[in-house]
C-alpha cells in the first residue's frame, strides 16, 4: 500500500540509488527500451522517490531515470512517498488483521462446541 505527499519534477542529479556502472547487457537492453519509449511517447508514468537527507532516494524506475538522462533530461516527474503514512497504515492493517484472525479462531471455536454438544445429545441418546 504506497502513499505519496507530492507529485513534482525533480533535479536527476539530486537523484541518489541508482548505480550508473551496473552495464550488463540486460540492462542495456532495458535502458534501451526505455530510451524509445520517452523518445516515442515522453515520460509518462513518473518514477517513485522518497525524501533522503538533502535529497531523494529511487526507488521504481531506475531505468527510466538513466534513460532520460541519457537522453539529456535535466528534470524528472516523480511521486515522492510518504513513508511516516505508509507504515502508520501497515501497523493500522495489522491491527485489524490480528482482531480478523481472532474472530476467525473464535467463531471455530464456537462452532466445534456447537458440533460437539450435538455429538454428545446423539451418544446420549443412544445410551437410553
């Protein structure tokens, strides 16, 4: 579950987490692809970044990042998430996760009981 503070451009170079110097050819093959597509259709869907220190930290669209600047992109559209939002929401699922489970495990229980006193009502039954 992300959650985002803002939508703006931002500076590639104040950009950290992306290693120019990983140049196998897997992923030169997805620069490439990438090169095409902002050449054929622009950025589109912007890449997502939290806030770092002085600057920002990638987190999806490295190679989208490499190729618009490759391309001579100065600026980058970016979702910046907001991380304080995101675990806040994890602890809150949690919580109800835990409290579903415990229904859960209540309501077997309740239904063992009710299939175990009709048991017991038969075996009487066959007694007398």
């Amino acid at each position: 579950m992300n959650s985002y503070k803002e939508y703006k451009e931002i500076e590639i170079k104040d950009i950290k987490g992306c290693n120019y110097n990983e140049n196998n050819k897997a992923n030169l093959d997805k620069i490439c692809l990438q090169r095409n597509a902002i050449r054929k259709y622009g950025i589109g869907k912007p890449i997502e970044v939290i806030e770092a220190g002085n600057g920002y930290r990638i987190l999806k669209g490295k190679f989208k990042m490499i190729a618009a600047k490759t391309l001579g992109y100065d600026k980058i559209p970016c979702l910046i998430r907001d991380t304080k939002q995101e675990i806040l929401l994890r602890k809150i699922n949690k919580i109800f996760k835990l409290e579903d489970k415990n229904n859960a495990i209540k309501e077997t229980i309740n239904s063992v009981k009710e299939s175990y006193s009709c048991d017991e009502n038969r075996f009487i039954l066959k007694i007398l």
